[in-house]
C-alpha cells in the first residue's frame, strides 16, 4: 500500500473526483460513439458493415480527403504566416510592437464562423468585392471551396503558432546562435540550422493546433465547402438523419474524425521524441540591428497581416447596417436588420451570455484544482488525468455532442433537450484552457509558500482557496475570459445539442444562413462580435489596474 501524505491528501481527491466527472462526460460518450459505430440501425447486433459500407463509398472517402487537404493546407499556410510573424516580433525593432500583439490576439476570441461568413458577403458570387472586380474586368468567381477555407482558418488561427513561437523565439539563448556564427556560419544560415531547430517544438505545438481546429471545424465549412463534402459537416447530417435509430454511420465518421487528430498528435510527439530542443538558457536574444528598408518589410509585414485578419470583423460590423431584400444587399444605411433580430426573440442572446458565463465559471471551477493537481502531485494516476483533461482538444464537437445525446437521451440521466447538456458539452471542450492556464503560472509559484501553510495548521483545501488562487488569480481570469468568448462562439457543439427554448446566436446565424435571412445573419455576428469583444477589454482592463496596484 503506498502512503500518502497528509499535503497530498487534497490533490489525489482533485484527481479522483476531475477522473470520475471527465469519464462520465467525456469517455462515455466517447466510448458510446465508438460502440454505436459497430451495431446496426437498430443497435442491438454488432456489424462490420458500417465501415464496410463508409469506407468503400467515394462519397465518404471523398470527404475524408477534403478534411485532411483542407487540415494541411491551413496548416502550411499559416505556419507560413505565423513563424515569420513571430520572429519580426521577437526580434525586429518593430513600432507599435504592443499594439500588434493585442490586436494579433483578436482573432482567438472572435469567431472564425462569423470570418467564413463576411467573406462571402465580400467575395462570395454576389459579394461586394467580387461585382467591383467584375465590373473592372477582372474575372473573380467567388471565394467558395477550398482557397476560402484554408484564407479563413489561415486569418482566425495564426495567432496559434505565432503566440508560442514568439515565446521560444524570445527564450533561445543568444550564445548558441553567436556560437554558429562564430565558426563562420552566416546570420541566415544561422538562423535556419540553429535558430530554427530550437523553435521547431513551438511551431509543431501551434501547426498541431491549426490542424485540430481545422479539420474539426462546423462552422466554416458549413459557409464555405458549398459542394464539397467535409467530415465534420457530414457526421451532423448523418447524426440528423438518422436521429430516430443508432447513429451507426456518423459513429462512423466520428471515428475517423478522432482517428485523424489522434495520429496527427503521435506523430507530433515522434518527431519531437526522437530530438533535442533544449539550450541551456542565459541570455535572452536582443533586437536585431537591421538595415532601415528590411525594418520597414518587417513592420509592414506585420501590420499587413494582423490588419487583414481583422478586414473580415470590421466588414461584417459595417455590412450588418446595409439594407437587405431577402439575400441582396443594397448600398443603404439602416437599423432594420437589428430591429427584425430583437423583434424575432432576445432569448437566443440571453441564452449566449448566461449559459455561456455558467460555462466558463464551472470549467474555471474544474479546470483550476485539476491543473493544482497535475502540478502538485506527480502520481501515474495525475498523469493520467492530465492526459484524459487533454483529450478534448483532439475531439471535434460534433463528435462529443453526439455520444453526449447518446449516452444522455434515455437511462437514469436524461439530459436533453435542457440547457445542462449544453453547459456541460462545452465545459469539456473548454477544460484544457483552464487546465494548462491554471499549471503554467503553478510552476511559477513555489510550493514551499503551500507547504508553509499547512505546516502551520490551515488544512490542504482552505490554503488552496486562500493562498494558491489569489496568486494564481491571473491566469484563472484568463482561462475564465478564454473560455467565455470561445463559447459564445461555439457552434459545432451547439447546433447538435441544443433544443428550441435554448438556441443561441451562432444557432441564430446558423438557421438564417440555411434560409434568406443574410441581413439578421450579419446582425447577429455584430452583436456576437460586440459581447465577447466587450468583456475581453473589461477584463484586460481590470487585470492592469490590479498588476499596477501590485506593484
């Protein structure tokens, strides 16, 4: 039998506890997916013939290639994008370097779904930009297909590469690089056989990110793939379909789709496996001295892109104020489009902010003691937790909120058609952030202000609460705000799990993008865009006034 402590006492019931909410939310349903995808229709005889049948249709084959493609391409280019990005932040005398760190981290917390959107009100075949290029003989089409997706998830996820290869960029230690170029390396040279390197495990971790959220996505294909069929997309019209029997076929491709980010993950983890990245850090790299033309690239590189990325935001806030006729716009200012939003029900957006805020305070909750636990208490059991609090990032949310309505739709727990099973759907997607948030400023914290504590007598569970919060009490908030804007902009999940009372606005945009209803589309990614904007500010706000007040 092993002793545990009394300090350790509080981590293993974190763990125990993290262990058995995360199996009964995540890998039952999980398991439930897996299983249904190997009974028949009626779900009672176990069958190979669902993959048979899946695996030997073009159609479905089809759609797996088109998710892959699309998953690589948007990776390719926005790593492309967000390494150089990174490195003029890290490492160029750029102006406004803070501005365009701010702005750079717009995209994560708007919606890629409202991106998708205003691009076809800009390039799409009846689009703004699409009848000016035409009307100057240009021959543009449209932005629908694969060049649309890959332009969307290329503007709304580079911050995923460029974030953390800003850091590793700033952590690579300036001996090794003087080290190349002392032995008579050039300084490109150096940078791509030294530099480099060090970084790859940085980028890789972004780039995987990229593909998961890729091939995962609902939300852009649904605007965007137009004719091209597309994985997650089409495990939600199987699911619909066959709603009334054993969901065998979208099990099916709720597989594959957990398949695709599992191998993308383990091949990540080989090739980081098999080298070395580590230096043994003591100076941080300085700013470049740069000619003054390569400093204006770099700068105007870095606005261009972080602008850009922006474009669509702004045009869907200025197009929600044109006048629509069914789905034509005209060049006319009006407040119609918001006024036969607020006029079809203010439920949907009441829905957004209370069960979004619910949301982000249950997985703030969770996430936190569980990112204390695999901190503080170094076990095979916490381990295991940190790899099963993981595992959402690699499940799509079509994929989740089906085994949540299979597992939850008839039994000792029925939870839908309520708001709970939505709350809960997107707390487990939403857990890592919190989870890594909560264990990165925990490694900065000494343990021995803890252990401190409960030597003088105040019990495991109140020094937590009393002493590791409050200093961790950053990085909770911004877990807390991630998961607040991530939600409110959560769809794939949503559109599979909600019911008529508890729609949202992305459900609302959803079902006016289905029918003719561009204008109360437009309108209600504004008003999406202004309540996760809004709180992001508030809060940035706050946490400055409480550092400065620290200091």
């Amino acid at each position: 039998m092993i002793a545990v402590s009394r300090r350790d006492t509080f981590p293993l019931a974190i763990t125990v506890l993290a262990l058995a909410f995360l199996s009964l939310f995540l890998l039952y349903p999980l398991l439930k997916v897996f299983g249904a995808s190997f009974l028949d229709r009626t779900g009672t005889s176990f069958t190979l013939a669902n993959y048979t049948r899946m695996l030997s249709s073009s159609f479905y084959l089809g759609s797996l290639y088109n998710s892959l493609l699309m998953g690589v391409l948007a990776t390719l280019v926005t790593t492309a994008i967000g390494v150089p990005l990174a490195f003029c932040l890290a490492r160029l005398p750029i102006p406004g370097k803070s501005a365009l760190l701010a702005l750079a981290a717009l995209p994560l917390v708007l919606p890629s779904f409202v991106a998708a959107y205003a691009l076809v009100l800009l390039l799409g075949r009846a689009g703004i930009v699409t009848r000016f290029l035409r009307d100057i003989g240009i021959p543009f089409t449209s932005i629908y297909g694969m060049t649309g997706l890959t332009v969307v998830f290329a503007l709304t996820l580079f911050p995923f590469v460029v974030f953390p290869t800003l850091a590793a960029f700033k952590a690579v230690d300036i001996s090794v690089e003087e080290a190349g170029q002392n032995l008579g390396s050039s300084r490109w040279r150096t940078f791509w056989t030294v530099t480099v390197p060090i970084v790859m495990p940085a980028v890789l971790a972004g780039a995987l990110l990229v593909f998961i959220e890729a091939i995962e996505s609902f939300g852009v294909p649904f605007v965007l793939a137009e004719d091209k069929p597309i994985l997650a997309v089409e495990a939600y019209k199987l699911f619909v379909g066959e709603l009334g029997g054993n969901p065998a076929s979208a099990g099916v491709l709720g597989v594959i789709l957990i398949v695709c980010t599992a191998l993308a993950l383990l091949l990540q983890r080989y090739y980081l496996g098999k080298r070395r990245f580590s230096t043994a850090a003591r100076r941080t790299p300085p700013e470049l001295v740069v000619a003054p033309w390569l400093r204006r690239l770099a700068a105007g590189y870095s606005w261009g892109i972080v602008l850009i990325a922006l474009v669509p935001f702004f045009a869907v806030i200025v197009i929600s104020f044109m006048e629509f006729r069914g789905p034509v716009m005209h060049p006319n200012l009006s407040l119609n489009n918001f006024r036969d939003l607020l006029n079809q029900s203010s439920r949907p957006l009441v829905n957004t902010l209370t069960l979004s805020s619910a949301a982000a305070l249950l997985a703030a909750l969770i996430g936190v003691p569980i990112g204390f636990a695999v901190t503080r208490f170094r076990s095979r059991i916490s381990d295991f937790l940190d790899i099963v609090a993981m595992t959402p990032f690699a499940v799509a949310g079509t994929v989740l909120a089906i085994g949540l309505v299979i597992s939850f739709n008839s039994g000792w727990l029925v939870l839908t058609g309520g708001w709970l099973i939505l709350v809960l759907a997107w707390v487990v997607r939403k857990i890592p952030f919190n989870v890594r948030a909560s264990a990165a400023i925990l490694h900065q914290i000494d343990p021995s202000l803890e252990e401190a504590s409960i030597n003088l007598g105040v019990s495991p569970l109140m020094t937590f609460i009393r002493l590791t919060v409050p200093l961790m009490i950053g990085g909770v908030i911004g877990g807390m705000v991630l998961t607040w804007v991530t939600v409110a902009s959560e769809l794939s999940s949503t559109v599979v799990l909600y019911s008529g009372p508890w729609a949202t606005m992305t459900v609302v945009m959803f079902q006016a993008l289905e029918g003719t209803g561009a204008g109360i589309a437009s309108a209600a990614a504004t008003v999406l865009i202004v309540v996760t904007v809004l709180p992001v500010a508030l809060v940035y706000r706050l946490l400055r006034r409480h550092e400065l007040g620290m200091m």
